[in-house]
C-alpha cells in the first residue's frame, strides 16, 4: 500500500493498495500521515492504526 495523497485542509487521506483499489480516509490526523509515511513496515501500521478508524470510501 502507499499513500497517493494527503489534503491537510480536509484531513483526507487517500491510500492505494497492491490490488490497485483505492481507498478515501477522513478525519486523519496529519501526525498519523506522517507516521505512516515514517513507518518501516506500511502495512501492519495500517491495520494498527487506520483501519476502522477513520471514515472510508472505495474511490476505484
């Protein structure tokens, strides 16, 4: 997975995956963005800390 954006006015982050589907995040914190981006491995910090977390939506 990696990160295809991050709006910092909205708290908006958008996560592709492997598969190719992307996935719209809200209410994100830009800390938790940044330690996703600082994280060795993405995809365990993601399902420890965004995953049913945050809002979602499937964008594609």
């Amino acid at each position: 997975m990696r990160s295809v954006g991050y709006d910092e006015q909205f708290a908006v982050l958008e996560i592709e995956f492997v598969s190719g589907d992307v996935y719209r995040y809200h209410a994100v914190p830009h800390a938790i963005h940044r330690a996703l981006m600082d994280a060795e491995s993405k995809g365990r910090f993601f399902v420890e800390q965004i995953r049913d977390v945050y809002p979602t939506a499937r964008v594609s």
